[in-house]
C-alpha cells in the first residue's frame, strides 16, 4: 500500500476499508482516458450498456462533468494490480 502524506486526498478510503492491491478514490480529470478505454471496449464488443456508440474524448468529459466529489452522482477509479498499487 502507498503510505504517502497526500494518500489520504487520492484515497479516501480508509485503509481498513481496502483490500490488498485495490484502491478506491474519486476518479479525477485524468482518469478519463483509462475509462474511456474500457467503456468504449464494452460500447464496442458487448451488449451490457445501452450506449451504441464509443465516446470522444469531448463527450466524456461532457459525461463526467456529471459528477462531483460530494453529492449523488459520483464517479470512482478503482485500481486493482496483483502485487502493488499504483496511482
């Protein structure tokens, strides 16, 4: 696990709250190229989404502007890698 002063502002999952090689925190600006990626995988080669076509970079930030820290609507990144964390 990463123990750095600032983990607590990127994780704010408290550690007892983790498993091993999973954090959860709030997805931020920056995350949004590892979610398109997967979404659109999923828009692409499944039918478990109503979406019919791949996001544009533009359309998910339009998407996630949806989201906020606080609130209702809120957007997470979770990370799982056997063997370390990574952010």
């Amino acid at each position: 696990m990463n123990t750095g002063s600032d983990d607590a502002a990127r994780n704010p999952i408290p550690d007892s709250k983790r498993q091993e090689g999973l954090v959860i925190r709030h997805a931020t600006e920056s995350d949004l190229d590892a979610i398109n990626l997967v979404s659109n995988h999923y828009i692409e080669a499944t039918h478990i989404t109503f979406d019919l076509e791949p996001y544009s970079s533009a359309k998910r930030r339009e998407w996630f502007a949806g989201f906020s820290d606080t609130g209702r609507y809120q957007a997470f990144r979770i990370a799982a890698v056997v063997g370390r964390t990574f952010e």
